[in-house]
C-alpha cells in the first residue's frame, strides 16, 4: 500500500484521536496533540495518509537533546500488517538521526508482542522494565533502546 509521510498539521488532530482512541485502552486527550502539534519545541510529529488522503498512521515523538522517546504510535485497525507503521517508524528515526539524535528509546505494554516484534526488526533492545506503567490494568512497560540511531 502506497502511503504519504509527512508532519502532522492541526487538521489531522481529529483522526490522529480517533486512532488513538480506537489503538490503545488509556488514549490520549486531544487537548495533548494539540499541545504537542503547536506548542511542544521537543515535539516530532507525523503522519502517514494514504492516497485518499485519509490519515492512517500516527507518530509523536520528542528530541531531548541527542535522544529521541517515542511518546505514542499506532496504526489505524483496518490498516495494521501492510507495512505503514514500519515505513512511519523509520522515517520517524531518520528524521531524528538528521536531526542529531544518538539514540532512541519507548515503553511498550509487555503483552504487545506485535509490536515488539518490530522494534526488535529496527534493532530496538530491551533495556528494561517499568513494573505496573500502565495503570488501567497495572501491565509492566517493556523498555526499548535503539543505540546507535543509525540511517534505517
């Protein structure tokens, strides 16, 4: 599938939400992207739109200083295993590594094998543990590292 990748705008907030929402059990307000859309200097945000226009991938992400956290990322449901959030996600650190980025790191939920998977297919390592991180169910965050951020 041929997608598009390019910086989140403010008129793509409501879809980013809707991803959010419908992706993760703890979701973010939207009052949160517009923050980090307008107001947050460390805020790396993206998209991924298909040829319809239609946004159907999300990224935030924040450079503090050589160091890239991935914040949030999520692929629409009815557009998960076609490749887009892989593409996203490296376009995401190549921009960071352009950037002067040396490393990135993220919590994933322990049971999101899926997810895992793919960092591990980035060369993302797990580096450690955030024991009860998510606090709808008390699941332990898995963190990842990718050091050295080199080209993807």
């Amino acid at each position: 599938m041929s997608v598009t990748v390019r910086k989140m705008e403010p008129g793509d907030i409501p879809a980013v939400v809707t991803i959010d929402q419908t992706s993760f059990s703890l979701p973010w307000p939207e009052s949160s992207y517009r923050y980090e859309v307008h107001d947050n200097k460390a805020a790396r945000c993206f998209v991924a739109e298909d040829n319809n226009h239609k946004i159907v991938a999300m990224i935030v992400s924040w450079m503090i200083v050589d160091e890239l956290h991935i914040a949030t990322f999520a692929t629409h449901l009815n557009f998960r295993r076609k490749g887009i959030g892989s593409r996203l996600l490296r376009e995401a650190l190549d921009d960071a590594r352009a950037a002067g980025a040396r490393r990135a790191f993220l919590e994933v939920r322990e049971g999101n094998l899926a997810a895992q998977e793919m960092y591990q297919k980035f060369g993302f390592k797990v580096t450690g543990r955030r024991p009860r991180y998510y606090r709808d169910n008390d699941e332990d965050a898995i963190l990842m590292t990718l050091e050295p951020l080199e080209a993807a």
